[in-house]
C-alpha cells in the first residue's frame, strides 16, 4: 500500500530533550516537507527537500532541522525543543511535477513540550 | 503574499441538505488549486486538483469548481460520513510548498 509513516504518533517530552520523528514513503517520491498544524493558523511548512541531499526552509523553520539522506526517509528534528513546538505534525511527499495526485500526508504526530 | 480563505468556518447540514464551501484565493500564478477532506486527529487526504478556471471534478457527493479567484467545493445530498474538515490550498509558484486555508468543519446530521 502506498503510503508515508510516520513514527511516533504521540510523544510527550520535556523542554530542552532532543528528539526525531521519524517520516518514510514507500512511492518513490522525489519531494518530501514537514508541516505543523496549529488551531487557528492552520497548516504551515516547516522544512523541505526536492530530493535527496537538498532540503530548504519553509515558513516556520526555527527550532527544527531535517536531512534527506535517503530517497525514503525525511526525519525532522527538534535539538531542544520548547513548548511553543508543541503541535500536531504532518510529512507529505509528492512526485515532483505534483500532477493530479497531491501531496500524501502521513498520520500525524502529536507533539507535546511540557 | 499567496493567501487561501476559507468560508464558513463551521456548517451544519442536515443529511440530504446540499450546500457549497467557499476558497478564494491570491496567488502569483496558480500552478494548482487543491481540495484535502481531514478527519480528526488524522492527515489530510486529498480529493481535487484544479488547474485552470471553467475547470470541474466530480466525487461521489462532492463537486469542485474554479474561478479565477475562487474555488466551491458543492455537496450534494450530504450523509453523516461526509462530516469532516475540508482544507484549500494552492501550490507557490515556486512549486515547493501548498499555502493551506484554515478549513471549512463540516457537520452532517441524520
């Protein structure tokens, strides 16, 4: 079945407690982006990469980072997360040319920074 | 600056009461508009691209169409599992990021 994972689906951590989701798609996809949904802002681009090796900014990058070491796998990265990342984030990946078919959105992660 | 806004925030339907939800967006260049259906605590699932306007697709119940400012999502003859939050966005015209509107939550009632 096509589809991207994200792991975990919920996490709880402490300020300042490094920490990774992990996101993988199994479709061959070429792009890859994290993005963070908030009530009331709705969902924003964090970081993303057109393919392997080439990862750039989106909206709201402070506090996160990302490597694309592989075609598959995307983790994003919170060196000392804070509060104000606790949110509910979302990878998606796409066939670069975009097409008919969208992004594909992973489960979600429910983050929480206390 | 791209914006997407969504209208109503919320609407209630009665099933088999059809309506239309309400994107209108601005944008540099549109490469592609796109309607996702979210239900809670999941990912957003996508339903439409459009490219251009005069441009209509058809699922089941749910119809969208593009203007050169605005797209309408029309439900026809809703149901119970219609009920969701359906997200607008448009691609950037540098082709790297979807600019989401807030969402339109839909509640169908029997």
């Amino acid at each position: 079945e096509a589809q991207v994972t994200q792991n975990p689906r919920y996490l709880i951590t402490v300020t300042g407690k490094k920490l990774t989701v992990t996101c993988s798609q199994n479709m061959n996809h070429e792009y890859m982006s994290w993005y963070r949904q908030d009530p009331g802002l709705g969902l924003r681009q964090i970081y993303y990469s057109m393919n392997v090796e080439v990862t750039d900014k989106g909206d709201v990058p402070e506090g996160y980072k990302v490597s694309r070491k592989e075609k598959r796998n995307f983790p994003l990265i919170l060196e000392s997360p804070s509060p104000n990342q606790t949110s509910l984030y979302f990878c998606a990946s796409s066939l670069a040319g975009q097409g008919n078919y969208g992004y594909t959105f992973g489960s979600g992660t429910r983050l929480t920074v206390v | 600056e791209d914006q997407v806004t969504q209208s109503p925030e919320a609407l209630r339907l009665q099933e088999g009461e059809s309506s239309s939800l309400n994107c209108s967006y601005t944008v540099s260049g549109l490469r592609g508009l796109f309607w996702y259906r979210q239900d809670p605590g999941k990912g957003p699932e996508f339903l439409f691209t459009l490219y251009s306007a005069g441009e209509e697709k058809e699922k089941e119940r749910l119809k969208a169409t593009l203007t050169k400012k605005e797209s309408f999502l029309h439900i026809t003859a809703p149901k119970p599992e219609d009920s969701a939050t359906y997200l607008c966005a448009v691609q950037d015209q540098a082709g790297t990021a979807l600019i989401f509107g807030k969402g339109t939550t839909l509640s169908v009632s029997s």
